[in-house]
C-alpha cells in the first residue's frame, strides 16, 4: 500500500519513532539537526540521537545512529540535549538516563565530534543536592562572556523549576542554583531553552502536570516569557505565552545560525498514548516528525515565528484567486496558501482535505478543528485574535503549519485524511488575495 501520509518537508525518521529535535547547529558548513530515536519500534522504550544534516535547510539526509545508550550513565537512554561549536569541535551535552530498584537517576553528560560522524563521550556530572532526579535536557550558550547551561528541573517539593550551571571552558560546571521557578512550571519543567535579543532574553520551558507517583507525564506544553537575565537568574517581564496554539507542537529547541537567524525546531507532536497507538504512520514503519524550521525574532516586544527565506524562495505560483469562494486541489506537492487581506477580515472560514481540519474565523474568535484518527470526532483549539491581516498555510501530506499574521500566532498539526489527493476551499467575504504556490523541494527528506 503507498504511504500517502509520508510527508516532504517535515523531517521523518526512516524507522521507528521520533521526538525532540536535540544537538541543534551548524558544523562544517552544514546543519546538524540531531534527534530523540528510537530506530528498533513505534514506542518509548529506546531513546539514542539519530542525525538529518543538510547544507540548505531544505534538502536533509538521515545518517542513522550518532549517540546510542551503551555506558552505564545513559542505559535507560540518551535523553535530550543541545550542542556548540567551540574550538572547532562539537559540544554535544545530553542527559543520561537511567534506571534502577533505587529509582531513576540521571547525568549530565559531555561528548565531542571533530568531524560530525564519530562522537567521543567525555565527562559527565550529577544532580545537586536540593533537586529531584527529573533533572534533564541540558541547553548550553555564551551569555556574558561565560558558557550557561540550563537544565529542566524539578525542587524537592516536586514543583518544576530550572537549574543553572556555568562553565569557562565547557568541561567542568558549577551548580549556580535556581534561574526561574513559577507555579506555571507545574510539577518538571522539560526542555528549557533561551534565546538572546540583546537587550531582551526569551525563555521557553515545557511545563508538565505529572503524576508522581507513577512518573508518566498527564499533559504538557511549551510556552514562552520575555525577560532578562539578572544576576545569574531570569526575571520575566510577561505572562506565560503558548509558543504554538495548534495540537502537535512540543520540546522546542533554538540556535544562531552562521546568518546570525535564530531558527527554532520542535517535536510536531502532542499525541497521547491511545493516539499514538493508532497513528496511521505506524503501519510503515515509523511515527511523528519535527515542525519545519522556523525563524523567531522579537519586534517591538512582540515573539514572532516566522517561515524559512529558503522555503519562501522556493514558492512556485500556481493561481491567484481574488474571489468569494476558492477551491483547489492537492495531489503528492507541499502546497503554500497565502491570504493577504485588503481589509479587516471579520470572517473566514477554511476547510482542508473534505473537512478533515477546519479553520473558521469569527467574532475575534479562531477556531482550528481537525477530526480525531481515533474516533472520528472532531477536536478544536481556540484562539481570541483582534485583528487578522495574513494567513500562510504550509500544507504537507499529513501535517498542517498554519502561520497568523506574520507569525504572531503559530498552529502545527498532524492531520490524517482517508484520500491521497485532497480538496481544499477558502471561503470569504472581505477583500482579499489569495496565492497558491507549490513549494518546490529537490529530493526527497529523510
Ligand atoms: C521531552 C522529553 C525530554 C526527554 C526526552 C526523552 O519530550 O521527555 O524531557 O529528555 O523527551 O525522549
């Protein structure tokens, strides 16, 4: 049976599952995008880094195992982590999980490349004293002439918190204490992140309601606050945002690339277990894959995400439509859809693959639905916007990023349509343009 759901330009592992995008940089002239794999099943069991690189951010090859869980400090896996370039090496830092009948325990661990294809495990380090063993995802980066690292931590009253170290020469760290901590981090923070805009640093965490008592994660999230560094810790100056308001979008990771960007991945799932059991992929052989990338700036203290140049430059016009009512097809292409309206839009309404997702705008109100691969039943995620100006909705095979006024508001979903070619249909009152482009890609990904 061909696999219509395989998609072209969301990074897919050849086998097995895929979660958080790890180790993001730029080595040798290309992108590393390291990730969470397990390459024996569907399932969570195995967790090693397996590696995309690419030389343009568009066309990536997979090149299999690069850390895999052979030493006694990482048995239960090679968990979640961030890399540098120093020196000419790779930096790599992961977490080292593993378990016992004591209970689980965790490392923060070293590991260099010089060539991007053979990695040489180094140091590791422990937990401090005044934190639990859901102690993980280093993310490492030069601020104030110093290395930092943050970890996605939990206190001894299991409430989530973030932990930071600093280091001047990336092997031996020192615990500096607690760099944020809010009731907002629930019980573990997973995956922390900081980007630096200068005057303003952004602070992304990945907040998770557990039960502690049977360690399985209930729900989770990745939001956002804007800051500053002060003093070793972070003082926000904002609420806690979403970074995503669409179903599948988790543990994202950020890096400067050579361009000076700061290009954001993540994990293009939110999948509960029951979901993941009946993800359609799985009868190939795989599961999930990670967002495309994305470009985050800060303008006028405002976070927007925004889709790639290299993509946009690859958009090949098909039709502009300037009518009520536009219907088009998809066959085997990544379809780009761009509405710019000329006035306020008061309502739309947006229906993909037969009414599979829809996307319907009203009453200041966004409402994006897809239909559960479980039951059939429709899902939605809401959203309170004043004003739209621009919609860009990449369409893939079988997921959705929909991007909201240049990137202000961001919805990534999976969506699993019964058919391979789809028809799609926008329907709106208010004068607009609407442009459908295909977005040409080389070769096939992964
Ligand atoms: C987030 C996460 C990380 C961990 C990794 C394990 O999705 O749970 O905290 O390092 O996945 O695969």
């Amino acid at each position: 049976m061909k696999n219509h759901y395989k998609n072209k330009i969301h990074l897919e592992p050849p086998q097995g599952l895929i979660n958080d995008p790890n180790g993001l940089s730029y080595f040798n002239g290309e992108y590393y995008v390291f990730h969470q794999w397990n390459r024996f099943s569907c399932n969570h069991t195995y967790k090693e880094w397996g590696l995309f690189k690419s030389k343009d951010l568009l066309t990536w090859e997979h090149k299999g195992s690069a850390i895999l869980p052979d030493s006694q400090i990482d048995s239960h896996g090679v968990y979640s982590g961030s890399a540098v370039v120093a020196e000419d090496k790779l930096r790599i830092f992961y977490t080292g999980n593993t378990k016992s009948k004591f209970g689980r325990k965790s490392y923060q661990c070293l590991v260099e490349s010089e060539d991007g294809q053979t990695f040489i495990k180094k140091s590791s380090f422990e937990t401090p004293n005044n934190l639990t063993e859901h102690h993980r995802d280093p993310k490492v980066f030069y601020f104030n002439n110093t290395w930092h690292m943050l970890i996605g931590s939990q206190n001894l009253n299991d409430r989530g918190t973030i932990a930071l170290y600093t280091s001047d020469n990336l092997e031996e760290w020192h615990y500096q204490g607690i760099f944020f901590e809010s009731p907002k981090l629930e019980q573990m923070c997973e995956c922390p992140d900081l980007i630096d805009f200068g005057e303003q640093q952004v602070l992304l965490a990945c907040p998770q309601k557990r039960n502690v008592f049977e360690d399985t994660a209930i729900s989770s999230y990745s939001g956002y606050y804007i800051g500053k560094i002060v003093n070793q810790s972070f003082q926000s100056f904002t609420d806690f945002s979403s970074v995503d308001d669409g179903f599948d979008f988790y543990a994202p990771q950020t890096f400067r690339d050579p361009k000076g960007r700061c290009l954001m991945w993540a994990w293009m799932s939110r999948m509960s277990e029951q979901e993941e059991q009946a993800c359609p992929t799985k009868m190939f052989g795989y599961m999930h894959c990670l967002t495309m990338p994305r470009e985050v700036v800060l303008e006028n203290g405002v976070l927007l995400q925004k889709p790639l140049e290299e993509f946009l430059n690859q958009r090949r016009t098909l039709e502009i439509d300037y009518s009520n009512w536009f219907i088009f097809e998809q066959k085997e292409d990544v379809l780009l859809f761009e509405v710019d309206f000329f006035e306020t839009a008061t309502k739309f309404q947006m229906e993909l693959a037969e009414g599979n997702v829809t996307l319907t705008y009203r009453n200041n109100q966004l409402s994006l639905k897809r239909q559960s691969w479980l039951d059939n039943q429709m899902q939605a995620k809401l959203i309170k916007i004043k004003e739209i100006k621009k919609l860009q909705a990449f369409i893939d095979q079988s997921s959705l990023e929909i991007f909201i006024n240049n990137g202000e508001k961001v919805m990534s979903l999976r969506y699993f349509p019964k058919t391979p070619n789809k028809v799609h249909q926008f329907n709106c009152d208010t004068n607009h343009k609407a442009t459908l482009s295909k977005i040409e890609i080389g070769e096939e990904n992964g």
